[in-house]
C-alpha cells in the first residue's frame, strides 16, 4: 500500500504550504508527525521524500 502527502522540507514551497495552512485548506505537517501517525498503530513504514512530496509505503 502506497500514501502520498505534502509535508514541510525546509524547502522553499513550505511558504506555500503554510499559507495553505493559514486559510484551513491544509494541516502542514513534517515527515515524523506522519510515521508516528503510522506507528501509533502499529506500523513502522518506509518512506522517501521528493521534494516536499512524501512517499510511504
């Protein structure tokens, strides 16, 4: 099973991503708010970043 989410990276779009945050079109989260999400139950994911595109499998 593959997920696919936005996170903030320390990149330049994370301006984007807040601003998309501040109007409540998006909760901007980074890549260990996501893998605790995943192992509060049970499950330890792998997962890739491209960007500020995060991949888990």
């Amino acid at each position: 099973m593959y997920f696919t989410t936005l996170i903030k990276n320390n990149r330049f779009a994370d301006k984007y991503l807040e601003a998309l945050a501040g109007s409540g079109k998006l909760v901007s989260r980074n890549i260990e708010d996501h893998k605790e999400s995943f192992r509060q139950v049970g499950l330890n994911p792998q997962s890739k970043t491209i960007g500020n595109m995060l991949i888990i499998t």
